[in-house]
C-alpha cells in the first residue's frame, strides 16, 4: 500500500509538469503542436469525408486536450488521496483540480504570445469534475467507500 502512495504521487506530478509545461510554451511552440494534430485529423478526417475548418478544428483540438489532461489529472489526484485516507477525496481532487487550472492559465498569461482564459479554467474544472465522476462511478460499482 506504501508503494502505492509514492505511485500516485510520482503520477500527479508528473501529470501537473505537463500540465504547466505545455502552460510555458511560447505561442509559436505550443501552435506547431497543436497544429500537428489538427492536420493529422484532417486528414484522417477528408478519408471518411468530413471537412472541418482548421481554425474550428485546432480550437476543438485545444479545448479537448484542456479537458482531458485535467479530466486524467483528476483521476489520478483522486487516487492518490484516496490512497493517503485523505476524506472527502472527492472534494480535495476538485480544490486541487481548481488550485491547479487557475496557475495554469496564470503561468500560460507570463508566455510571449499567450494569454490567460478564464473559458480555459472552466474546460479544466468540467475536466476535473469528469474524472472525478468516472472516478467514483467505477468505485460506487466495485462497492468501494468513496467520501
């Protein structure tokens, strides 16, 4: 069980460096990333048809990477407090969720090119309200204690 704790921990670390490691890239950076998806899914996307705009689509790319890093992020945030006994999880996995889309956007405000957006944290804490939810779906299933 010990082993377990330091797994958690070492994974929602790892998952918040990303987190405020992508929040650090400069405009430029973070675009040609962004970018690589979106034109890999157009066209995987042209094959069966269907044409998105690109800016559309690089904004869906965005907002869906927020949303599940954070979505993921919880899960794992979760986990670990569940792990430390730390009663209610739920409720520390949503502070710590929130503590973190609100540094993200303000890390991501100091990047040349980028700004903070308060749409961002939203997606975030939907993300992080997600996992959560899926979370304790799985856990309510298995008869575990989740609060």
């Amino acid at each position: 069980m010990r082993n377990k704790r330091y797994i958690w921990i070492f994974l929602g670390l790892l998952c918040n460096l990303i987190i405020f490691g992508h929040s650090m890239m400069n405009a430029s950076t973070s675009s040609t990333e962004s970018n690589f998806i979106v034109d890999f899914l157009s066209k995987v996307l042209g094959v069966i048809n269907i044409h998105i705009d690109k800016g559309t689509l690089s904004f869906l790319v965005r907002k869906t990477a927020h949303f599940s890093i954070f979505a993921i992020s919880a899960t794992i945030w979760f986990q670990m407090y569940k792990t430390l006994k730390m009663k209610p999880f739920t409720y520390f996995s949503i502070i710590h969720g929130l503590i973190t889309a609100i540094t993200d956007e303000t890390i991501q405000g100091f990047s040349v090119g980028r700004s903070k957006e308060l749409r961002d944290v939203i997606i975030d804490v939907y993300g992080v309200f997600v996992g959560c939810l899926a979370i304790l779906l799985i856990d309510y299933r298995r008869g575990e204690d989740t609060h």
